[in-house]
C-alpha cells in the first residue's frame, strides 16, 4: 500500500470544493490510475473528484460519517412521517415533531429527564423505536470498527 503525501498536507484539510481539490489530483497526475481504494468522509467534492480521476479507484466511506447520515436522513425521514400520520392527533404530532434532535443525541449525552422522554416516546411510536435500534446496531458496529 502506498500513501501520496502533498508537499503541502494542511491545505488539503480545509478543502471543500472541486476546484479547491482538484490540484491534488493534477500533482498526482498518472498515479491516479493506480489508486485501487480510497476512504473518505461523505464531502461530495472529494467523492467527485476521486470518481472523475481515479474511476477504478473503490471508494470506502468511514463509518462515523455513514452513521450520522443514517440518522440526519432515515431517523428524520420516519420522525416527518410518523408527525404526517398523527395529523388528527395534534398533541402526538407536536411531540414526534419537535423529537429530532432528542432522536438524534446520542444516548450517553441525554441530558436530566430526556431519557424517560425518549422511553416514552420509542414507547408510543414502534417505526421510530425501530429506527432508533438500527442506529444503535451502526453505532455498535462503529465501535467495532474502532477497537480493530
């Protein structure tokens, strides 16, 4: 396995346009197409430009990003969709819908009280409980991965 260091490594940390990425590919240049794998976080402008010069390279995203993606995208898709299903119920509605980020905390930084109202909450709405469990499996297999 070889690893590319730029001549200058702390510009490359900063970097989140295409243009901004793109010279790090040009200094590259022909290795590119030797690149088998490449892992990064979830930034759209790095994925496209690691897609557009090194299209043979597979690309591995790191679990942390995965993870808060599953919970931005899917728990926040179930939350939206279990508020819709509860429109003639406005007390229940108010509460699914102002959950977001009391879904999203991780369980360890739940503050005095917001556990038992997450309990409640996973209690009285089976999808949300559902999708709070796999988060949780995706956090384990997180921890997994760190430990290896």
């Amino acid at each position: 396995m070889a690893v590319a260091k730029h001549p200058n490594p702390h510009t490359l940390l900063s970097l989140c346009s295409r243009q901004a990425i793109r010279p790090f590919f040009e200094w590259l240049g022909e290795h590119c197409r030797h690149i088998e794998a490449v892992a990064m976080d979830m930034n759209t402008a790095f994925d496209l430009e690691v897609k557009r010069h090194c299209p043979q390279a597979e690309v591995v995203y790191d679990l942390f990003h995965g993870v808060a993606r599953y919970g931005r995208e899917v728990i926040d898709r179930i939350r939206v969709d279990q508020a819709n299903h509860l429109r003639d119920d406005k007390t229940a509605r108010k509460v699914v819908k102002r959950s977001r980020w009391l879904l999203l905390r991780n369980a360890e930084k739940l503050k005095d009280g917001q556990a038992v109202q997450l309990q409640e909450l996973l209690a009285a709405n089976q999808p949300l409980a559902h999708g709070l469990s796999a988060t949780a499996k995706l956090n384990g297999l997180a921890d997994l991965a760190s430990i290896g």
